[in-house]
C-alpha cells in the first residue's frame, strides 16, 4: 500500500504548468482544439484567479495532467502521448468515458513506479513494462466505470498480455470512477482520507477475487493493482484540497517459480 500526496500549488504555479504544457504542445507541433479537455485544463490554469474554489479545484486537475506529462521530457514516446491526450475529457471528477484519461492512467501508473523505484518501468507493450531483478513485467492498465464492468476490462487487460507480452504480467486498476460523479473524497484529516482510499481499493480487489483467481491459474499473471486517484478534501486539515493517489496490490501464493520471484520483487515496491 503507497500513498502519494503532493504539496498544494500556488496559484502561480497552476499559471505556470498551464504555460509549460502550452509550450510542451507548440514544441511537438500539435494544434490543440480549443474545445478539448487538455485545451480547457491549460485555458483555465492560465487564467486562474484566487477569488473561487472552482478555479483552484480545476488547478488541481491541471496539476494531475502536468505531474504525468513532466517525465515525458526527452521520451521517445513523447509526442504520441501529447496526441492521445488530445482526445477526450480530463475533468476526473466527471464520470463519462474518456480515451485522453484511460492514456493519462498508463502515464500515472509508468510515473508512479519510478518514483518508488527508480527507472524501474517504461512505456512499453502492453502498456506499461517493469524490470525488477531477473523479473520482466508486462503491465495492462484498465480504468473501472463500473463494478458490472470488471469482468470485462479484465478478460481484456489478460488478452492484451498475451498478444503483447511474452514473459509474465500483471493488470492495473483504475478505481476513480467509481466514485460519486461531481465531489471530492472527504475526510477530518489527510491521514483518514489516505486509510479511506487504502480500503476502497483493498475492498475492490478482494470483491474481485474470484475473477483474478481464474486467470492467476495460467501462471502468467502476478498481481493486480488498484489505484485510487482523487481530489480529497481534510476539513480538519491545511491544505483542505489537494491530489492524492492510493494504490493497492494484491496477488495469490498459488505462482509457478518465476511468478513467485516476480511476486517478491513487486512486494517490495508496495
């Protein structure tokens, strides 16, 4: 179980991260439709005042988009990502399907094991690659609409690994939509919204273990993960709003020798 919980931007930093995405685009030559999602995101956090929480709320999910797209500098794969972020909504307290934020989770999840191990992971088939010890890892990122939908986003995630990886693989959950559509995460403090977000995503696992036990069977696949990324709001807390990301992994002692090892090396990550 990790948590990632950044320090709050000023309102000059939206402003700021509003024009380096800006330039991030014009750099690759990418013309963004003003009606996008990342258009409106950049829009709003270059014209962003102090005087609503709306505005800063917006702020925080520029913040989001930002933190994913920073790594990217020098990537290979730069330039595709900028495009597929052009599709779709990035409003993540909206609950509608949006190819821009299914790209977005594959960039969370390849950021967020780097930073728990340092150039561990990479953009790579199916969508995220991770290398730890003798262990190759094969990654397929899914986002979660609705409970009904598990079943389906998993047979698919394991199709994915098998067409695209050789080795071994595990998928990655992202559990934020199935959270009321419009609110924050609420909690007295940072710490109980960090314990809340921990069982949700324990809770979604273990709900679903029935269905990752049917293909852990083959020995292919090592774990799953379920990320809850959100905008928490601690009324008993300063900052009140801010991101945070919890993350969750689960797996089954019934593995084959490398998918043990490979097991191992994960644990040590969360």
């Amino acid at each position: 179980m990790k948590t990632h919980r950044r320090r709050v931007s000023s309102i000059e930093e939206f402003r700021t991260m509003a024009h380096e995405l800006r330039v991030a685009f014009q750099s690759e030559g990418i013309a963004l439709n003003p009606q996008s999602g990342i258009a409106e995101l950049i829009r709003a956090g270059e014209e962003i005042s102090d005087t609503g929480i709306g505005d800063f709320l917006l702020g925080l999910h520029l913040e989001r988009v930002y933190r994913a797209i920073v790594p990217l500098s020098g990537h290979s794969f730069r330039k595709q990502y900028l495009h597929k972020l052009k599709s779709g909504n990035l409003r993540f307290l909206n609950r509608v399907k949006s190819p821009a934020r299914n790209h977005l989770f594959e960039l969370e999840v390849w950021r967020s094991l780097n930073n728990l191990k340092a150039k561990c992971a990479d953009l790579d088939e199916p969508d995220v690659h991770v290398k730890l010890g003798n262990s190759d890892i094969g990654i397929a990122c899914k986002k979660i609409y609705s409970e009904n939908g598990v079943s389906k986003a998993l047979s698919n995630a394991v199709k994915q690994i098998d067409n695209h990886c050789p080795g071994l693989g595990m998928v990655a959950f992202s559990i934020d939509d199935l959270f009321p559509e419009g609110e924050s995460v609420g909690a007295g403090t940072i710490d109980e919204a960090s314990n809340f977000l921990a069982g949700v995503c324990k809770d979604f696992l273990i709900s679903n273990e029935g269905n990752l036990k049917r293909y852990f069977r083959s020995g292919r696949i090592v774990g799953a993960l379920a990320v809850a990324s959100t905008i928490v709001e601690a009324t008993r807390d300063s900052p009140k709003y801010s991101n945070m990301q919890q993350m969750y992994f689960w797996t089954t002692p019934d593995l084959g020798q490398a998918a043990k090892k490979a097991q191992d090396e994960l644990k040590k990550l969360f």
